[in-house]
C-alpha cells in the first residue's frame, strides 16, 4: 500500500472514531492514543498519524478546536486542542473561506505563543500569509 493510501485511510479511522464517540469530537491527544492503538506497531505511526490528521483538517471533513479539558483529570481545565467531526452543512461553510482566510486557519492551528495554544502575534501571521 502506497503512503497516500495508508493517510487516506487512517484520516477515514479519525472519521469513524469521531462519529462513534458521543459528541462527535475527542480531544486531539486521546485520538492520537486511538490511532496509535488502530494502527498497531507500523514504522511511522506518528508521522502517518499527523498526515493523516492534517489530511483530514485540509480536506475540511473535521475542525480542530481550543477548549477546556474537563475529562482528564491530569490537564483539568487546561486549553487543549479537540478535533471535530464536520457536518455537510459545517464543511461548506468552511469551503466558502477565501484561500487566504484558510491559509491563517491553518497558520492559527499550529501556532503557539509563550506556552498558549493557537495564538500569533498579527505581524508574524503577516509575514507568513
């Protein structure tokens, strides 16, 4: 199997556990344990994980999103990043952004500032747009 094809279907494995879990959404770090536990032992699980991911997040079929962690009791109340499966309605909104406003989303989606989740400083996210 060729490497698009495995992304391809892990980014399908993200859908599916997306779907099952109750809200439709889980936090980034427990999907990564899932994937990690679907894929078994491969060379690469994390970077076929995180291709996948950004895959899935490129082609609009999930979102990623800031929130509180209520569920662990580890990183309580602390900003964690969660993917989020899309409905139809949800994807083709995103699709009407500009390429421009896409490209900041996902500028914001992998920026960190002095320790905060999805945060830039507007001249930094200037120069990279």
């Amino acid at each position: 199997m060729n490497p698009n094809e495995i992304i391809s279907q892990t980014a399908n494995i993200i859908v599916e556990l997306l779907k099952e879990s109750d809200d439709h959404q889980m936090f980034l770090r427990n999907l990564k344990l899932k994937l990690h536990e679907n894929l078994g032992e491969a060379t690469n699980t994390e970077v076929v994980v995180n291709q996948a991911i950004e895959y899935a997040l490129d082609k609009l079929i999930v979102s990623i999103q800031l929130d509180y962690d209520d569920g662990d009791e580890e990183f309580l109340g602390e900003l964690a990043w969660f993917l989020c499966f899309l409905t139809e309605e949800d994807s083709k909104h995103l699709r009407s952004f500009s390429e421009m406003e896409r490209v900041f989303l996902r500028i914001l989606r992998t920026s960190e500032t002095e320790g905060r989740l999805g945060v830039i400083r507007a001249d930094i996210a200037l120069k990279k747009l």
